[in-house]
C-alpha cells in the first residue's frame, strides 16, 4: 500500500471555526511544498467543502460536527470532508464514491452557490458522496517543479 | 481571520476599505454593512478589497446580493484594487462580466 | 454544565507536524479573542507538549499519533495533548488527572530540558498524567481586557 | 514554518542570519549548522535572530549545544536583534544570564 500521512480535525459545525481549518490546511500544504498559488486554491477548496458542511447541519438544526481528513502523500493531498461526527473509514469512503452528477440529491450542496464550482475549479479531483450526511473527497497534486518535502534552506556564501 | 471595515462617505460615493478576511463567518456582516450603502439613488459604492486577502465564494455571494441591490436602487457598485488571487475567483466564475471591477482606480482614499 | 466548543486533532508523531497544530492553536485563540502575546505563549505551550508526545512516541519507537483536543469556553482554552491515538474522554482525563509532580515516572518528558518549564511558565495551569502514554493538560485564561468572541470591526466615519 | 538559514564568514567571524521558526522540526538543521562553525579558535559565532518569529525549548536546546561547543573550542557566541518574544524565552528561563545577548547590536549585514 502506498505510504502516507494521516491528520484528523474535528470541529464544531460553526461558521467561525472554517477560518481555523483554513490556517490548519494552509499549514499542511506548506509542509508538503505546495506553491504558494497552490495553497491558496486549496484554502479556498477546502473552505468552501466546510461551509457546505456547516451549512447542512445549520439547515437540518443540528449542533453537529464537521470531520476533515487529509490524506498526504509524496505527490498529492487528499482532503475528505463529512457533515456527520464520526472517524473516516478511509477505504469505505473511497470504494463508495463516484464523480460529482447533477441531479436532485445534492440539490442542498449546491446552494453554496458558486461553493462547489470552485472546488472543482480549484482541485484536480472532487467526489462527492451524499449518504448519510455528504462527504466531499478533494485530490490536489503538488506540481512537480521546485517540490521538496525538506523545506529548510542552507545557503553559504564567503 | 477575521475583517475590518471601514465606511468613508463623500460626494454621492460610499467608499469601503475591507481588510481581512471574506469567509462563511465574516461575510454576513459584510453584507450587513454593504446593503444599506446601496438605497440612495444615484450614489457609488466603492469597495476597496486591496487589503482582502483571502475570499471564497461567501464572498462571491455577498458582492451579488449587493449587485442586485444597487439595479433595485439605482445605485452602483465598483470593486477596486483586487488582488491577483481574488479576482481569480471573479475570472474563473465568470462575474467580472457582470460585476464592475476596476483594477486600475488607485488613490481614492480621499 | 458548562456551554464549550471542543476541536480534535490528530497528527502522525513526527517533528514536521508540530508546526501545523502551532497554526490551528492560533486560529483558535484568534478567534476566542486572545490577545497577541498570549497567541504567542499559547503556540510555545502547545508545540513543547507536541514536541514532547513526538520525542516520547520516537524514543519507544513507535509509529504513533499524537492527539490534541481544544476545550473553548467562554473564558478560557483548555487543552489535552495526548501521545497514544484515541479520542479524549473527557471527565475520565480530568478527575484521572493531579498537578505535575516532580518525581521519576515523567523523566521522559523532562528530557525536553526546558519544555515543560515553558508550558508551566506560559500557561495558567499545567497537569500532567503519565498512565499509558502521557496526557498533558493546559489552560490558558482570556484576559478580562479587550475579549470578544465577535471580532468583525465595524467602523463608520463621514 | 520553516527556517532559512544563511551564513557569511568575514575576518574570524561567522553571521549567521535566520529568517522563519525555529522548533521540533527545524532545529536539527539549526544545530547541524551551527555547530560546525564553533570549531575555530578566537571566532565568534553571530547569529541574527531579526527574522525569527517563532522560537520554542527546542531552539534554546541548541544554543545551549552551541554554547558548550563554543567553550571546548575557544571560540565564542553572540545572539543579536532577538525579538522580544525570543528574548522572553531566554528571559524567563534564565539562559540570558549565561549566553550572551546583545540586544543594541545592529549592521552587522557587512
């Protein structure tokens, strides 16, 4: 199996903790040598993804829970957001999700309004899963130029 | 995080320097703010977002609820000195076809 | 009882991560209204006690993860970082829990020379259980001055 | 997050400028570069710590490396341009009685 990192973050379905994953994610893709107009696609994505989230349980009167997973890998970040509490089964979500198509179930996602074009515009892949609550799954790739998981930088000059 | 705004009125122009952040959280009191600035027929509102840097959609929403507003009222809107990044997110939604963005209007502090 | 927030995290126990909790500690306590020095007292507190988690989890050679819940209420930020994975439960980490003692079965953590020092000196109130892993327990109080969960700033001139 | 590390030799000194946060994870490179320009009898090892924003225990671990390795080798240790949250740092733990801190210095970029 391919190697990877996990992070898990759950937060309260509020609208004031979306800036809090945002620092968290900018973090993440900074220690995984994302360009810097990379990790700022990637705030927006996945801002957008927890709002959606928020939103949900707003609408359905909940007190719930947003659960961000992030997958990083030596060439990518998977970031997988859910609007219900509850850890990951990372090969469940996976195998059960198919390519975002427009029809009626997640008519309530959509209301983001331009929230889900931009996490398309913005990510290589987006698949969402509308279940039991909805799981959105976001790939981003690091581009292959100036990539380097050491970020420190030694210069010597005499 | 978090968004400062500040209002400044002056010769049928409202002029709104933001500075921050535009997310789920902040964006409501924006819209709070902007919506009354657009009843008065006649006047501009210019919105300074040289400070703004971070938006997404939320964002997006507010600027179009504002846009509609000021069609209601016969007022305007301009959104001036964007960042690169945020007025990406207008260029690839396409509305900076509908939304008035100058990206050139500089010194209109006074 | 008492109205709280509470944020999970759990990261790989490995150095490059420390940093990342550093981001999200300081968007929470931007938003629960902390003012600028005590962000930056927070950040040192919560990284030591990663830090130490990494180092512990490192020296038992294991591949584990460290754990850090938030507990935000209205005047305070509590925070558990705990180097065995698993999710917090609550009451049993705090009734379990009794003030540091300077006695052999943390000699582990104090390795981390001045780590602890700083969390003490940093935080208003430091615990720390050693059971199975250890479990360190911090809380900082808001200041009474300038606290204010709605920081949009709002200022009109004409 | 990260940390940028540059040195200059000039005339039996080495300035060493750092410029990011110096913790868990980037003070094993700090120290792996420091300690090697410890060696030299009579020179003295500068480290600017201007553009460091972010310090914890672990960057007091390695100039504590630092400063021992400084005194088996006859060499010496200044700490300049320390930010007032590093300088608490060394301050509250006592370590400023024993490395040597100079707060005044300034232009020392030549």
């Amino acid at each position: 199996m391919e190697a990877f990192d996990f992070i898990e973050m759950k937060v309260p379905a509020k609208e004031e903790y979306v800036g809090v994953v945002r620092l968290s994610i900018s973090g993440i893709a900074n220690r995984m040598g994302f360009t810097y107009e990379d990790i700022e696609d990637l705030k927006v994505a996945i801002s957008e993804a927890v709002t959606n989230a928020v939103t949900h349980a707003y609408e359905a009167n909940e007190e719930g829970e947003v659960t961000i997973g992030f997958g990083i890998y030596e060439s990518r970040l998977e970031v997988m957001v859910a609007d219900h509490g509850g850890s990951f089964n990372l090969s469940e979500v996976k195998n059960g999700i198919g390519p975002y198509e427009n029809n009626e179930s997640i008519e309530n996602l959509r209301e983001g309004g331009f929230g889900l074009f931009l996490m398309q515009a913005l990510m290589d892949k987006v698949e969402i899963k509308n279940d039991s609550g909805v799981i959105v799954l976001m790939t981003k790739y690091i581009d292959e130029i100036g990539v380097g998981f050491d970020d420190d930088h030694v210069s010597t000059t005499k | 995080m978090n968004l400062d705004i500040n209002v400044t009125e002056n010769s049928e122009k409202y002029l709104v320097h933001l500075s921050g952040e535009i997310d789920a959280y902040t964006s409501q009191k924006l819209k709070d703010t902007l919506l009354p600035l657009t009843k008065k027929k006649g006047y501009t509102l210019v919105v300074d977002l040289e400070q703004v840097n971070y938006m997404d959609s939320t964002g997006l929403g507010v600027f179009i609820s504002v846009l509609k507003a000021t069609k209601e009222a016969e007022s305007s809107m301009t959104l001036i000195n964007l960042k690169e990044r945020v007025r990406k997110l207008f260029k690839i939604t396409g509305l900076d076809q509908i939304i008035n963005i100058n990206l050139d209007e500089r010194g209109v502090n006074d």
